[in-house]
C-alpha cells in the first residue's frame, strides 16, 4: 500500500463523493439471458452509456482468483512494485495517470491482452510463482472477452444492423488493440477522516476512448456515474456481476445515438476498492466513423473519421476531463 505524507495528500484532489443511492434504482441491470436483453441493451447504451450485466456466464472462480492475485501484488513492498513500473506503457504505476498531470489515490497495472506479453512481464509481477497470475489472467480475460463479443452482437442484433459482428469482428481480430487494467484503490488515509463529505479522488471524470469497456470490482463503493443532466450517481457495487461501459469510439461508430459514459472513482471507505477492466479496442488501423446502417437518408454523420491510432495519440495527450472526442466532431450548418 502506498503510504502518503500530510503534504503528499495535500497535492492529490479531493471531491465531495456522492452518498450511496441505494434509492437510486434507475441504472440498468440486464440479464443477459433474457429474450429482452437486445433491446434492453440498445435502450440503456442510449440512456445512460453504461448497464450492470447479470447471469453473464463467466465463472465466479475466475474473478476471484485474479482479484487475489492482484491483492498479493498491492500488498508487496514498494520496492517490489516499483520494478514493474513505471507502465511504457504497460506495468505498475502509482498515484500518476497518464503523462499530462492527473494524479489520483490509486496504484494499478496496466496489461495487453497479449498472451505472450503477459508471459513476459509475469515473473516481475509474481516473482515466486509467475504462472499463478499469468493463468489468472488468462482465464479471466478469455472469459470477459467472449461475453464482450456477446454482447456487442446482441446490441448490433438491437439496433438491426448487419453483419451481426460488424462491432465484434474488431475486437475479435488479432490486431485488436485491446488492454487489461487492475485498479486498486487503498483506503481513504486518517488525514482526511475529518473532512466531513469529502474524498480523495481515486481516478478522476473522464469517458474511456475504446469501443466498450467491462468492469467488474470487490463489493466496495466508489464509482460514480455522470447522468445526461450532469448528475453524479454512486453506483452500488456487485462483485458477481459486471458493469459495460460505452466508449467514445462506439459513440462515434453509432453516430452519437448511444453516449460514452463518464465516470469517476472516489475513495471515501475504509476498505480497499479493487476493480478490474477489459478494454476492447480496434486495430490501429481501423478508421472509426459512424456506421451507414445508422445514419437516417438526408442525417449528417456527427463526426469526421478518424484511425484508432488517430484517436488514441490525441487522446492520450488529454487530460482525463477533457471532451477527447470535440477535435473530431463536424461543425454542422445551421
């Protein structure tokens, strides 16, 4: 666990955290067998960008493995840690997001879904018994990949497009830019026990560039959600199930009939939140542009096209809050 001094938590922000809304029953929760789930998808992507998925098939054996062997990888000496890191641009890092200045109370690795990466950065994260956390890996991701791919056909099935994988093929391929994140969130330190409604900010507001994104976390609160009316939502967490976040990407590809999420992660509890995340991305080759089965006779296409790689420099030279997507938006007439 990362240990700050007074002035080191001075220097991180601070938010006034949402209190749980366990009254709040408006975000979706879909079950992925049910004969409605395809609409019930498109309906939410369009409402929120974001639904909780249950009765999703992957094995509750596979998510709490990898989460143990995140929590042995935290739970290491610094300097242990330290030797993975800092992610260029996988690996360890710690408090630091990203190259242009955000910060946030939260350590993390960041992994490719590349099997052979992961094959060799596993001795340094799991010294003793490396194919331990390789095959946690393994079997958690090949798992949440597939039900990714289920379910951005069932959605492609909703909004009656076709080919069926016309979304999925990109995550599908063997080029597909795709990355893997364990977050881990230590408990709120003693300093701010007295700033009464106030947080540290454990990763801050921003939308995620992919195509969709899979998350799933302990049972312990923290994440927030960014409604169309600029409300934020605590989201309960559900350690058996798993929350689908819309990205920009999709955003675009859909011609901004479903929106990318924003969201938010506040440590406020006394219990370290641990979550992790699937991102399916395209080829870097891949030019995102609205699909035509989506555009109506006589709409105009929201934004101009763009390859991932396009999209993903300029993103990465953002800061997290930044509308990633407004360089790439078309100036319509009037």
């Amino acid at each position: 666990m990362v240990v700050l001094s007074q002035n080191g938590c001075q220097q991180l922000p601070l938010i006034t955290a949402c209190k749980p809304n366990f009254g709040f029953t408006g975000i979706p929760v879909i079950d992925m067998t049910s004969p409605h789930a395809r609409a019930q998808m498109v309906e939410a992507c369009e409402e929120f960008g974001f639904f909780k998925l249950v009765n999703h098939r992957v094995p509750m054996e596979f998510m709490s493995r990898l989460e143990d062997e995140g929590i042995k990888f935290f739970n290491l000496p610094q300097t242990d840690k330290d030797r993975v890191g800092p992610p260029q641009p996988f690996g360890y890092g710690n408090r630091r997001i990203g190259p242009n200045g955000d910060v946030g109370w939260i350590e993390y690795l960041l992994l490719s879904t590349n099997l052979d990466s992961l094959s060799q950065i596993s001795p340094s994260i799991s010294p003793g018994n490396p194919q331990n956390f390789s095959f946690a890996v393994i079997d958690y991701v090949s798992s949440v990949k597939s039900m990714a791919y289920e379910v951005l056909e069932m959605i492609a099935e909703g909004l009656k497009i076709e080919p069926r994988n016309v979304l999925s093929r990109l995550l599908k391929e063997e080029q597909s830019d795709s990355c893997f994140r364990v977050n881990y969130y230590p408990p709120c330190p003693p300093e701010l026990e007295a700033l009464s409604g106030r947080g540290l900010v454990g990763f801050g507001e921003h939308t995620d560039p992919q195509i969709i994104s899979v998350l799933r976390s302990n049972n312990t609160n923290g994440l927030e959600i960014c409604l169309r009316d600029g409300t934020w939502v605590s989201v309960p967490p559900d350690q058996n199930s798993f929350f689908i976040n819309v990205g920009d990407s999709l955003q675009v590809m859909t011609n901004g009939k479903f929106k990318s999420v924003k969201h938010r992660v506040v440590t406020e509890s006394r219990k370290a939140r641990v979550s992790m995340i699937y991102f399916g991305g395209p080829p870097l080759t891949e030019i995102i542009a609205p699909l035509p089965s989506l555009v109506k006779e006589g709409e105009e296409t929201l934004y101009k096209e763009f390859t991932w790689a396009d999209y993903k420099k300029s993103a990465y030279k953002s800061r997290l809050a930044d509308n990633r997507l407004g360089f790439f938006e078309k100036k319509l007439r009037p």
